[in-house]
C-alpha cells in the first residue's frame, strides 16, 4: 500500500510539473523588439567591396549595383560597377591608384562614331589620350559582356582633366563602345552593401 501511494505521489508530482510548463509556455510573449537592419553595417562603406546587389546612392538618386566587371592588366586590378537607378545606367569605376583611390561615373554615349586614335574632339572640346592597354576581365551579376574575356580600352581627357572619355571594346570584332566620365569623391556617394560587413 505505502508503494502504491509513493507512486501516485510521484505521479501526481510529474502531472503537476507538465501542466505548470504548459501554463508558462501557453503564456502570450510580448513579441520581439524590432532590430534596425543596418544596425551592423559600418557608416563609411568599403568602395573596394562594392558588389552586386548594393545600393548607390549618387545625387540623391538610389542605384543598385546590377553587375560588376573585374578587370586585371598584368597585376593591375580595378573594377567598374553597372548601377542602374530611375535616370538610367551609369558605370562606376573604382581603382587603387598607388593608393590613392580613383572613383569615376560613366555615361555610354551612343551614336559618336568615334574611336581611338590621335586627338579626339567630342562635344566641341579636345580629348587627348593618358592611357590605352588591354585587360583581362570576368565579370558576375548583369553586365552585357561575356563572363570573361579580353577588353581593348582608350581613356582620354581635356587638358584641364576635368572631362574624362573612355573606350572599351569587349571583343575584337566589335565596335567600339563610348563613354564621358567624371571623377566622383567617396563622399559624394552612399554605399549599402548587399551582405554583411566582413
């Protein structure tokens, strides 16, 4: 009799444990606090790690980074960047420079006619050539040109260097695709990237 009661007891103890743990877990939670999603991102963004997928934001107009092109010259590499935003399609150009950082917007020009060689008049306005070369590059994202390849390109400028026109030919049976530039500083742009901070 004493160990059927002693078992009743126990029984009756465990009944009482569940229906307690029951209770607390049937209890309405206060629902989690909202977190800031961009809490953990830095305030000054990295333009060596702008990628696919972040956000630009340039005159006050938001881009997303639609493609990125890597392009690498015997060693040298810089990446230009497809940003796509409600005025249109510009290309960013980012470079270490001997470490100093280069950062230049590009618009396509269609129609020009124009290609590489000698002076080049555009505009009205007289565009000499600073460099010319050819690059290996692979590209991700949308970009309008194979995953990879060879890139002929020209880039000129005015003699005050304030007016930037470049030339890139993304294969050798192609003609030559025209584009004006203007230097950018890192504080004229807003970066969010796309992942976390690494």
């Amino acid at each position: 009799m004493t160990k059927l009661l002693l078992l009743l007891l126990i029984v009756v103890v465990i009944v009482g444990i569940v229906l307690i743990l029951r209770n607390r877990s049937g209890k309405k939670q206060a629902p989690a606090a909202r977190v800031d999603p961009l809490a953990d991102y830095p305030e000054v963004y990295d333009p060596y790690k702008i990628g696919v997928g972040d956000i630009i934001t340039y005159a006050g107009i938001d881009h997303v980074v639609r493609g990125t092109i890597t392009l690498d010259e015997e060693g040298y590499i810089w990446h230009e960047h497809l940003l796509d935003g409600s005025t249109g399609q510009r290309w960013l150009t980012v470079e270490n420079d001997e470490g100093n950082l280069d950062m230049t917007l590009w618009m396509r020009r269609e129609g020009t006619g124009l290609e590489p060689g000698g002076d080049v008049i555009l505009d009205d306005v007289v565009h000499r050539q600073i460099e010319r070369g050819t690059a290996a590059f692979t590209a991700e994202g949308t970009t309008g040109t194979a995953p990879q390849g060879i890139v002929d390109y020209a880039d000129y400028a005015t003699a005050d260097k304030t007016g930037l026109l470049s030339f890139e030919r993304w294969a050798r049976t192609q003609s030559w695709e025209v584009s004006t530039g203007r230097a950018v500083t890192r504080g004229e742009l807003t970066v969010i990237h796309s992942g976390p901070p690494q």
